[in-house]
C-alpha cells in the first residue's frame, strides 16, 4: 500500500506507511519513532499557519489555537474521518479490547504517518499534507479569547470591573464512588452573582458554575 485514500500523498517507500500504521502491540517495528517525528513537523507547520492567519494574537493565544489543532482528541476525530483505524495493525490483544478505535491510537497512527511523509518526501509534501487534513479545523477555531476556560474568562471580567475575585464552595457531593456528581457555588457579592454547577469532578462543577455565572453576565447586560 503506498497511499491512505483523503491524505494527498502517495508513497515512494510503501515501507514507510506501513510502519506508520504498526501499533507497539506489534513489536518493536512500531509508529512510535514516527510519531514523534509527526508531532514536530505538525506542531511547525501549523504554528507557522496561525502566526499568518491571526496576525493580532499574541503568543499566549496563538498558543491555545494550536493546542486546539493538534490535540489528541481533534486528531483521532480527523483520523476518524480518513478511516485510519481500518489500516492500524495491531496485536490480537488490542484487537479485541477495539484499539483501532481508541483516541491515543488513532491520533498516534496520523502523526506516525506526517513522519513517515516527511522522511519519505521531505517538508514541502509533509506542510502540504497537514495543510489539507487541518486546514477545516483551521478555519473554523474560535476566537482566542473563546478558548479560554470559563473560571478565566470570569475571572478577567471580575478584574476588569474591579470586582473581587469569586469564591467556589462546595455544595455537596451525591453518587457512589465511582460516579460521583459534584455541586458547587460560584458567589461574587460585588457582581451580585450567586449561582451553581455541577460535574463529574470538583475541577468541572467549578467551571460548570463559572459557565453559568458568565451567562447571568450576559443576560443581564442583554436587559441593561
């Protein structure tokens, strides 16, 4: 096999692809090399792709864009979209457990397969290649200020009007030990904000009740 259909390259070195698709489960002939080689080359070009899209961005924000791009879960989401996992080869274990399934898997096989682009190739057909499966989930990222968690987003606001900042109290918890719900507090007496949110964990309930707070923000700015 020398090319994966919806990835615009096709191999010289049909070696190359195939060892991009090996799972470690497979042994020592594995993705892995590639992989890491994948990740930079990715991490470059799509750097390189936000600093000329979003010329007004700082660093920081040109930061959370690309981690948004190259995340894990994005990843497995367009691996998913070329059907990687009906290529990856695997051992019998992680067949049977649906590996080829598997987030981590699918997005380790697509950057094992950059890699393996940019060593069969070269850079130009590697930019070109990461360009064409990113360039959607390029077009379509937020606004950098959108990417930040709703506890920042709050918290920026409270200082801007220069509020103090808010205070998470623990309402309670309810569920066995392995499902747990959390309720928590949001309060911000100089903003006359009181509301809650709940989540599978503190972390989340926290941002869950900093959601709602930054949506009584909006609302009563709507009324006002």
């Amino acid at each position: 096999m020398r090319e994966i259909p919806g990835i615009p390259y096709r191999f010289n070195d049909p070696e190359l692809l195939a060892q991009a698709l090996t799972h470690r489960s497979l042994g020592r002939h594995n993705n892995e090399r590639l992989e890491f080689l994948g990740d930079s080359v990715l991490d470059f070009v799509v750097s390189a792709r936000l600093y000329a899209l979003r010329t007004d961005n700082d660093e920081g924000q040109l930061s959370r864009l690309r981690a948004r791009v190259v995340r894990g879960e994005t990843l497995a989401k367009l691996a998913n979209g070329l059907d990687l996992g009906t290529y990856i080869r695997m051992g019998e274990g992680e067949l049977k457990s649906g590996g080829y399934r598997g987030n981590s898997i699918l997005a380790d096989a697509l950057e094992a397969i950059l890699g393996a682009i940019y060593l069969d190739g070269g850079f130009k057909p590697c930019e070109a290649a990461i360009l064409h499966i990113c360039e959607p989930v390029i077009a379509e990222l937020p606004s950098a200020g959108e990417l930040k968690d709703p506890k920042t987003r709050l918290q920026e606001w409270l200082q801007g009007c220069g509020f103090e900042l808010p205070v998470y109290s623990l309402l309670g918890e309810e569920g066995p030990a392995h499902k747990k719900q959390f309720l928590v507090q949001c309060a911000a007496v100089q903003a006359d904000i009181k509301v809650s949110g709940d989540g599978s964990s503190r972390q989340k309930a926290e941002q869950a009740a900093a959601t709602a707070a930054l949506a009584a923000i909006a609302e009563r700015s709507h009324v006002d």
